[in-house]
C-alpha cells in the first residue's frame, strides 16, 4: 500500500510540477522557453553519455534514473536496475556502512560523501567501486533526490591490496631477519633499521633513525663513505652494490668486528635508497684464525712424525737386515766348516775338487749378504729395484737348494709338488728367493723343536697357477703350529716364537710380497702344523 500511495503522490507532485512549468512557460518568451529547452537537452546528452555512471536515487536508494555507462557498469538492463535498488548490488559486507551513510545525508549532517565500495555484478563478479553522491533539497531544505557518480576501482584496488601484502610481507622479513638490516637515503641518513640490528650493533633504532650510517663505520671507513656514494651518484659505478663484500662494523661500545655486507638499490618516488643486510662473521674469522694456527701445528706435527717414522724405518731396516743377513752367513760358516772337515781328513784330489766347490758357495753366499743388504735399503728407502721375469718354478728350486742345505740329514721329508708349469713372473728375484728362503728355514726350525714328540717330520713345497691370474706358493709342515695368541699379530714387526728370533723375518716377508703386488698369510690346517703362502701377479697379467 505504501508503494502505491507514494507512487500516486509521485504522480500528483509530477502533475503539479508539469502545471507549473507550464504557466511559467506561458510567460516566457519563445527564445526563453527555447534555450531552456535546448539547456534540458544538453543536460541529458551530457548525462546519458558520459564516461562514468551517473545515477539519481531517492531516500530508499531506489534509482529515478541512471545512465548507460551504470548498466554497463552493473552488467544489468536499464529495465532490470530500475526494478532494484542500490542496496540489490552492494556487497553484504558493504550495505550497513552504505545505509549509515545515505542517514547521514538524509539527516542533513554531511551534503556529500566519497566512498570506497563493492558492487556484485549480475554476472556475480564482485567489482570495486568508487561512489561520489550529493544531497539534492528543495527551497525548505528537505531532500529531494540524491546523485551519485560511481567509478570502477577494481584494478587499482587491487594494486593497493598487492602493495599493502608486498608491504607486510616485506616488513615481516625485515623486522624478523636475522642479519642486522637497515634503509638509507642517497645521502647515507638511516630511514629504518630492523630489530637485529640492536643485537649486533648494540644500538636501539631510536638511537640510529636519522642518522648517518658512518656511526656504525670505523674511523678509517667512515671517513671516506660519503665521498663513495658522491662517486657513486655521479658516475654510477658500483664499489659494492649487489656485490657483497667483508668490512668492518664498530659496536655502540667502540668494538671494531668484521662483517659480511651486500647492499641493494631501490627507487621510490623518484628518490634512490639503499637497503644493506649486515651479517657478523667474527667468530666466523676467529674459527679461521685458529683453523690457521691448527693447520701450522699440524703441519709442524706432521714434519715430526715424518722424521720419527724414517727413524722407525730405519730402524726396521736395520733389524731386517740383521734377520735377512743372518741366513747367507750362516750358509757361509757351513760351508767353511765342510770345507774344513774335509782339509782335516787330509787333501785327495778328490776332497779338494770338493773343498774347491765349497769355497765357491761360501763365496756366493757372501755376495748374496751384500746384495740382501742393497735391496733391504732400496725397498724401506721406497726405491725401485730392478725386476726381471722369471719361471716361479725355477725360484722355487734355487730357493730349496739353499735352504734345505741339512734338511736330510735332520730326518725331514722335503716333498715336492709342482703345479704352476712354465708360468712366469715379473719379480726381484733375489727379494722372492729371500721370502721362499725365509719361510723355508721357518718350517725347518718349527720341525726342529719338535723333533722329539713327532714321528715323520714332513715339510712340503707346492706352487699353483689360478684362474685370477696369480701364482701360488705353500710351504707347509707337520711341526708344532701357530699360537692363536700370536696368529692375527704373525707379520707385525718384532712378533716371534724363537726363543733368540728377532720378529723381523715374517714383517719383511710381507713388505716385499705386497711390494710386489701380491698376498700372503698363513693358517693351522687341521691336521695341525702350519702352512704360509703367498701369492704373485702373474706375467701375462702384468703384461696385458
């Protein structure tokens, strides 16, 4: 009913108003009433077409009238936004501030107003708008309609929400970095500092706003910071701009420390800044330092130990010739004692061929001792001795001709097994013969302490050729074993059962087989006794 009755009263005031234009027309003259015409249409043009939405609205915010620009604004026909009012199109959200504000005018506290507001499209597009309105009244000041202007703000609404999160995600990175932050303009003046910047520097940013950034500067540095941005702002070349470099900060208390510090340029209305991220790296450079002086102690230490270790080495070697040197000697007496047992029994012709051969021996054996003693000092010196090819069978034999010398007539069954044919190895072939002599004598020894609770004594010699290349040698004996206390420590230097042995036979034994490339070890079959062997590239191998 209400809408009726106000319909009918807008009829009747329409009716009226009509009626007095036009007894008001009667009295103008034809050019009056012409350029009121021609000022009527004007009006209309210029609202229909303009470039922004132009709309009247009554106290209800119903529309009286609206242009184009609104329906394309609204996404709505001109038929379909008449049928709704203002309130149809504000965002829920909206729609209190927008009828708080439409009171206001009514009551007649403010005449106009700018708000900032959103609109839902027919669409359903939520857009934003900027509403410009005015009260109009009439001659007792009661409001008759009001205007509203409108603008879309929707880009620009968005560039400020985009500005206003970069803003705040900025502000939160600067406020909780750890490294010590702060802005300054192209004269060096201190715009902002971050909270970090009291732990390192041990300034409150009260205390640094508005300041020259020189305050936090050695002496020395902060003399020439302001010539530096001077250069920098005439020539544009960087000294330090979105490079980084290390430089030295002072503390509130005078303490000169050193810093890691990059530096980034930005403009703001035209006006350049400076943003520097300041990281403290002194006890990064004391850790340095101490690094330093470690490695000089250690490099020092290790000058030490070198020197130790060749006297350790030498000393190894002078054991190790004293073990190794002990075997041709003791050829050399045995072959002197025949040699004099036969001159006792009184010279034939045929002792003397004999005594003759024996001198012969001795006299190898001699010069065996010397070579041993050049080869031992090559091998712990880390020299190279020279190495031929050789048949292993052969070294094999040479080797058991030397140190099976009174094997039989100590009741040993020497056996023989040869498997590895003509198969051949690059070797020292004195350093070989000097292992297969050593390990030899060893099983000799071992079956001479147990002579007395044995029955056969046997010592066997068996050599091998594998399908990986190497070549094998076993020498083995039915004697008294290896003591589990001593079998994981057997080749360490100075290990040994012999009540008078040195422990340097088995260590060198071991030096010059993995010198050669190889492997050796030993085990108690379980049969007992002991078996050691050893294992050499062999040539074709080496060869290929």
């Amino acid at each position: 009913m209400s809408d009726v009755l106000s319909f009918g009263l807008g009829l009747a005031v329409a009716a009226t108003g009509a009626l007095v234009l036009l007894a008001a027309l009667k009295r103008l003259t034809h050019a009056q009433a012409s350029e009121i015409v021609d000022a009527d249409r004007r009006f209309e043009a210029t609202f229909e077409q303009a470039a922004v939405a132009i709309a009247h609205l009554d106290a209800d915010g119903r529309w009286l009238r609206l242009n184009a620009r609104y329906c394309m604004l609204t996404g709505y026909a001109r038929d379909e936004l008449m049928r709704l009012g203002v309130d149809d199109i504000t965002h829920p959200l909206d729609r209190p501030a927008d009828a708080a504000d439409r009171a206001a005018m009514i009551a007649g506290e403010v005449d106009a107003s700018v708000t900032e507001k959103r609109y839902v499209r027919k669409d359903g597009r939520v857009i934003w708008v900027k509403a410009t309105r005015s009260t109009v009244r009439d001659a007792a000041g009661r409001p008759e309609f009001f205007v509203a202007v409108v603008e879309e703000i929707t880009e620009r609404k968005a560039a400020q929400v985009q500005l206003t999160t970069g803003e705040a995600q900025y502000r939160a990175i600067f406020d909780s970095a750890v490294e010590a932050m702060a802005v300054i303009d192209a004269e060096g003046i201190i715009q902002s500092v971050n909270p970090s910047v009291a732990r390192v520097f041990g300034y409150q940013p009260v205390e640094l706003i508005g300041n020259n950034i020189k305050m936090l500067m050695p002496d020395a540095i902060a003399s020439q910071h302001d010539n530096h941005l001077q250069t920098y702002r005439e020539t544009g070349r960087r000294a330090i701009i979105g490079i980084g470099r290390e430089v030295l900060g002072r503390r509130k208390d005078g303490d000169v420390f050193a810093l890691d510090l990059s530096v980034a340029e930005w403009m703001r209305g035209g006006d350049t800044f400076f943003t520097g991220i300041m990281r403290d790296i002194s006890a990064r450079k004391r850790t340095e330092v101490a690094l330093r002086e470690s490695e000089g102690n250690l490099r020092r230490l290790q000058k030490e130990f070198a020197h130790l270790a060749r006297v350790n080495d030498m000393g190894e070697m002078a054991a190790a010739i004293a073990h190794e040197i002990n075997q041709p000697l003791t050829a050399i007496v045995n072959f002197l004692n025949n040699g004099l047992f036969i001159a006792a029994e009184g010279y034939s012709e045929d002792g003397f061929a004999e005594a003759e051969q024996l001198m012969r021996d001795a006299s190898r054996q001699a010069l065996r001792a010397g070579e041993i003693v050049r080869r031992l000092r090559e091998f712990v010196g880390q020299g190279n001795a020279a190495r031929t090819v050789e048949r292993l069978e052969q070294l094999v034999d040479s080797a058991m001709a030397l140190a099976l010398l009174d094997a039989r007539t100590a009741g040993i069954l020497v056996q023989r097994m040869p498997g590895a044919g003509d198969a051949e190895v690059c070797v020292d072939a004195v350093q070989i013969q000097q292992v297969l002599v050593n390990l030899l004598r060893n099983a000799v020894d071992a079956l001479a302490a147990s002579a007395q609770d044995s029955g056969v004594l046997r010592l066997s010699v068996e050599t091998s050729a594998h399908a990986d290349g190497t070549l094998q040698v076993i020498v083995s004996d039915n004697g008294p074993g290896i003591a589990p206390a001593l079998a994981e420590r057997l080749f360490e230097p100075f290990v040994t059962t012999k009540p008078h042995g040195m422990g340097m036979g088995l260590s060198v034994c071991r030096r010059l087989i993995e010198a050669h490339g190889g492997t050796i070890g030993a085990e108690s079959p379980l049969g007992g006794g002991a078996a050691f062997h050893f294992r050499l590239p062999r040539f074709e191998q080496i060869r290929e």
